[in-house]
C-alpha cells in the first residue's frame, strides 16, 4: 500500500490518539497539541504494509520504506491506497498545513480547490422516554475537498454496533461506567442512522430515540453557534 493525504501524513499511536487529534484540529489546535498523539509522519507516497485492525474502522499500519522505517500505528480508511489505484487516477492537490484561515463569507458551493477544506461534523437529535429532547454536534474529520467529506459520511451509514456505541458514548448518552443491560437497534438512514437505546437497570427501563445525521461544512463555519 502506499499511504496518501496532505503532507505529512500522520500515523497515529492508535485509534483513540487519531480520533482525539482530529477533534484537536477540527477546533483550531495548534500542530504542537497533536504531536504526542503521533507515532510518526512520512511523505505522501510512502509505502506501508495496511492491515484492518481487529473489530476497528481504523487500519494497522506498518511503515516499510524512508527514515521512518518500522513505524508502526494506526491510519484512517480514506489515508491509503494501493499502487494501481494510484496510477489509475492522478493525486490530489495537497492541502497546506495549519489551521483554516477565515475566509469572507460567500454563497458559493465549496468546490474540489484545496482551500475548500470541510469539516465532517456527526448531529445527535435525542428524544427520552419522559420526553425531553435534546441536540448535539460533535466534529469529526477535517477533509481536503468537500467530495471527500461527502465520502465519508458514508462511515456513518456503515457503522457497525461497536461505533455506534462509541459514537453514543461521545455523545453522552451512554457514558462507559453505565450499568445494567443496553440494547441498541439501528436502521441506516441517508447519510445516518435512527437508534433505538434502551437500558435496562434496577430503576427500571429507560429508552431514548435518536436521529444521527452527518454534515459537511466549510472549516470556517461552526453548527453549534
């Protein structure tokens, strides 16, 4: 495999560490805030041998060429591709680094230039069973093009029950010390799911009903405000 993306790309200590930097960088951190999460950064090209981590929408990878040669960590589905692929269509423009600078607001749709950067952002619409509701947003991934963002909301779509529940617990409808048994029923929705979540603990049963969507948003604008 040969691993692609804005240069450097990053492979990241592990899953966790790769997740916790792109909320980092979704929100403006500085390069230094994310450099204890890195296993090690190599050039656009470098190859890797990539491998799906067990249970994981993250891939295991192992860096086999360049002065960072034995590297090993974990990268994002859309960070690699095989050499064919490669050679089938020409790279990407890289995008350059650092923060998304302000840019004067405009009408126009985002295009495929690289200072179109998006944001992937995932939206939680919760509804309780004593009727409360409630909305978050949580960004996920910063993309070079609004197509790829547009890609990967796909992810979401796809998940399988173990992301479903980290995406739950980021948003704190369950939390990892919650006790009792939890049921999660999901149907796969455009660009999202609708969930069913119940738990059942000594108190009783308590199930909420939520509509998770994912959006693509230019890296100056933030849904929360």
């Amino acid at each position: 495999m040969v691993l692609i993306g804005p240069a450097p790309v990053r492979v990241w200590q592990s899953q966790s560490a790769m997740e916790k930097a792109q909320d980092l960088l979704a929100t403006g951190a500085s390069l230094d805030a994310i450099r204890p999460l890195l296993a090690c950064e190599v050039a656009p090209g470098t190859r890797a041998t990539v491998t799906r981590a067990e249970r994981s929408y993250a891939w295991d990878a192992q860096v086999t060429e360049g002065p960072a040669l034995g590297c090993r960590g974990v990268v994002g589905p859309r960070d690699f591709k095989t050499s064919g692929e490669l050679a089938a269509r020409p790279p990407a423009t890289v995008f350059p680094e650092g923060p998304a600078q302000a840019t004067p607001p405009t009408t126009a749709v985002p295009s495929d230039r690289p200072d179109s950067h998006t944001i992937l952002w995932y939206q939680v619409h919760e509804v309780r069973s004593d009727g409360r509701t409630r909305t978050g947003w949580k960004p996920v991934a910063g993309w070079e093009t609004a197509s790829q963002c547009d890609a990967a909301r796909q992810r979401l779509t796809d998940a399988d029950e173990e992301e479903i529940r980290r995406i739950l617990e980021r948003f704190e409808v369950l939390s990892r010390a919650s006790s009792g048994r939890i049921t999660v029923s999901h149907t796969p929705r455009a660009n999202g799911l609708d969930l069913e979540v119940s738990v059942q603990s000594r108190e009783g049963r308590r199930t909420s009903n939520l509509e998770v969507r994912s959006h693509c948003f230019p890296a100056t604008h933030d849904p929360q405000r």
